[in-house]
C-alpha cells in the first residue's frame, strides 16, 4: 500500500485496560473495523490530566504509576505487535492527538472504555465535537448496565443492599478469550514515543514492597497464578488485615487498577479454585471485594461529579480546619503517630499501602486532624501505583461519612488498631527506620 494512500480508521482508544484477554472493547473495535471494511488502529494517551495537573496542591499520579503504566503499554504493544498489530504511544488529550494525525488516516470511531468518572466523559465528549462516533464499552466490570438493571430499581446506596441484591439476583458473566486482532502493521506511527514515557520507564521499582510490581498483562497473569497456587486464598479473610506480607492479601490491586487482569476472569478463577480446594468464607472474601470494587464503579457514575465535593454524593455538610503545616506532617509521616507515620512513608516509598494502613491514615486525617477529606484523596492518587479513581475516592468519602456509609462514616482508633495488626511493632520499626 502507498505510504499516502487513505485509509479508515476504527481507533481502539486504550485507557485503563491494558490487556487482550477479556477486553470487550478491543472486540468490539475490531468488529466496528469488519463492518466498515476498515483498519483497528491502537491509541493510548499520555493524558496531561493524569501526567501534567494537579488537584489541591498534589500531582494527578505519582511515579510509580506512571512506570507502571508506561510499562503495561509497552507489553501491551509488545503484544499486539506479536499478532502482527501495534500501538501509538502518544502525549496529549485524545481529542488533540488525533486532530494531528496525517490526512490520510480517516478516524471514522473512536471505542474506549465506559467512563467512572466525569474527566473521561468531557474527555469523550471533546472527540464528539471533532465529528467522530464514540462507542464507549463496558469493559472492567463484574456485571453490565443490563444486569445491574435486572437486578436494581436504582443503585442502593449501601454497599450491603449492592452485594446482597446482586448476589441473589445475577451471575457473573465469564471472560471472553482474546479475540482475532485486525492487522494494523502498515500505519506506523508518525512520531517518536513521548519522552514522558522513556522518563516513567526510568524510575525505579521500588525493592521494598512484598510483590515486584511490574507492569502488563503477563507479569499480571504470573502474579495472580502464583497467590492462587500458593494456597494462600484459602486463608485470605483472617490475614488481609496484615500490615505487610507477600501471602498475606492478594498485592493485585496495581494490574487491576491498570487493566492488566480481568475482575471477571479473577471471579471465575476463583470458582474453580473452590472447586479444586473447597470453598471457605476466605475464598468468598475475595471476591466479596471484588464486589466492593464493582460497587464503586457504579456508585462513581452515579455520583458523577458529587464524588469529589467536599458534602460528597450525600450533601452531607461538613466542616473542616485549615492546616497546611498539619497536612505537611501527615504527607510526610511527621505526625508523631507511629502507625500513622509508618503508613506514610511506606506509601510515599513504594506506592503501596495494605487496606487497613489506608483506612487509618484517613481517619487519622479526618477525624483526628479534622482536615477536608478531599486533600487524603488528591494525597493518596498523587502516590499509590494502584490508583482507581472510583475506589479511592469512594473509599475516602466512605470513611469521611459523605458517601455510601449508612453510619455516617469510620472512625478508627489508630492506637488500639496498631496493637491488633501490629502486636510485634514489627512493620512500624521497618518503616520508621527507613529514612
């Protein structure tokens, strides 16, 4: 084909599903392509929204994110370049990227994943004015829009009535297998890869987490089959309150977060492993948690842009102090709360906490500091490898009591809890004496 020859275009704008496996959009893309006898070209975004801003004086993502997921994109294109595809890596918002691309590539659809959140929505919306078909697809869910219909009248605003509803009333679909992948070869990308990316897959994994946290799909899939064959979700629900600890919880939250792993693949994974080593109330828990995950994300849409006000989703009116120095402290694990100081700077090290670490760093900055809930969670997605938009900040408006939290919110004595979850002083030690 002439290098200039026009060609239609069917854009798989690749957000936060890096993978093949289970990924209904890229199925869908690819049969828009057959329809209208045209080519899949693969597009990820190096967003300035995620790589450039700020929220409340904090980065939008912190640098174990962006290495993680300049590396899931590597893989991925290493991936689609196996089956004779491709992916352009480009820095931009979506809309402002494929205004540039050269005339000869006739974008005529854009399919992307269903937004959680309003960003996503103007983001699409942006592609809409420049005259393009956007087919947004469910793509990380447990159940689609059909089901949660079917089975609700409206989103219950407890996460209890979600799970309970659900659960009786709907199965989880099983994951669909990677699909046929239309050869895109012949459009090679027409600029060098983004400099943020080669600056992201410089940084350095942190050595100090339980898990090497490497992105993509493959590093995803071995992470997940070794917890599984370790026998170790057989006895999940007694340790997840762990502080620390390889087996101790599942360490899958950044591939699931990036799009590396399926939440449906995981469900059903887990069904089989009952299958072959008995069910138990650990096995359930697990995915009982998935369920929370799923809760949040359509608690997000819901919500739209009252998830990140400060009355939250339930307009509950709330007053806070202001205290930059007070903040400062709790950033930096300067607060003179051992457990809550060790929190800190595992998280600010490595990109990761366990969920009861996070649950008491944000009470310890609500309730104790009394500090609008809203500046943890900017804090918490400039930081964490794993960041979700929907869990993290519903999680945050859950504890603060301006979300879905029929008792108004968690208050958690971080002292009490430290001698639970850390009779032996052993993770505050580590952390303590790591600066």
């Amino acid at each position: 084909m002439n290098a200039q020859s026009s060609v239609d275009v069917v854009v798989w704008l690749v957000r936060d599903t890096c993978r093949l496996q289970d990924n209904p959009a890229l199925d869908r893309a690819v049969e828009e392509a057959k329809t209208r006898s045209a080519t899949v070209l693969a597009l990820a975004c190096l967003e300035p929204r995620r790589w450039k801003d700020e929220q409340f004086g904090c980065s939008r993502s912190g640098a174990q994110w962006r290495r993680f997921r300049a590396e899931s994109l590597v893989a991925l294109r290493e991936s689609l370049e196996r089956k004779k595809s491709g992916l352009w890596i480009a820095a931009g918002a979506p809309s402002d990227v494929i205004s540039t691309f050269p005339p000869h590539i006739r974008v005529t659809t854009v399919v992307t994943d269903l937004p959680v959140a309003p960003d996503e929505q103007k983001e699409n919306a942006s592609l809409v004015a420049l005259g393009l078909e956007v087919l947004a697809v469910q793509v990380d869910e447990l159940f689609d829009a059909g089901q949660i219909k079917n089975a609700l009248d409206q989103l219950p605003s407890s996460f209890t009535k979600f799970r309970k509803t659900i659960e009786k009333k709907q199965g989880v679909t099983p994951p669909e297998p990677i699909g046929a992948v239309t050869p895109s070869a012949l459009l090679s990308q027409p600029w060098k890869d983004p400099d943020d990316l080669a600056t992201a897959l410089a940084v350095a994994v942190s050595t100090s987490t339980e898990v090497e946290a490497r992105g993509g799909e493959v590093a995803a899939q071995k992470i997940w089959r070794d917890y599984l064959e370790s026998g170790a979700l057989s006895s999940y629900k007694k340790t997840r309150n762990a502080f620390f600890g390889r087996t101790q919880s599942s360490h899958l939250s950044a591939w699931l977060a990036h799009g590396c792993l399926s939440a449906r693949m995981m469900w059903w994974d887990i069904l089989d492993y009952e299958q072959q080593n008995g069910a138990n109330e650990s096995t359930y828990w697990l995915r009982f948690e998935l369920l929370w995950r799923e809760f949040f994300r359509w608690y997000s849409r819901e919500a739209g842009s009252g998830l990140f006000r400060r009355e939250g989703p339930s307009g509950q009116a709330v007053v806070y102090q202001e205290n930059p120095a007070g903040f400062s402290q709790w950033c930096g694990g300067q607060t003179g709360v051992n457990i809550i100081d060790a929190a800190m700077r595992e998280l600010a090290q490595t990109g990761w906490l366990s969920n009861r670490a996070r649950q008491l760093a944000a009470s310890y900055l609500i309730y104790d500091l009394n500090l609008d809930w809203r500046l943890g969670a900017a804090w918490f997605e400039s930081q964490l490898v794993d960041f979700d938009v929907a869990s993290n900040w519903g999680n945050w408006a859950y504890i603060a009591g301006v979300g879905p939290d029929p008792r108004g919110g968690r208050i958690f004595n971080v002292e009490s809890q430290a001698e639970r979850y850390d009779s032996d002083q052993h993770y505050r030690t580590r952390w303590l004496n790591s600066q």
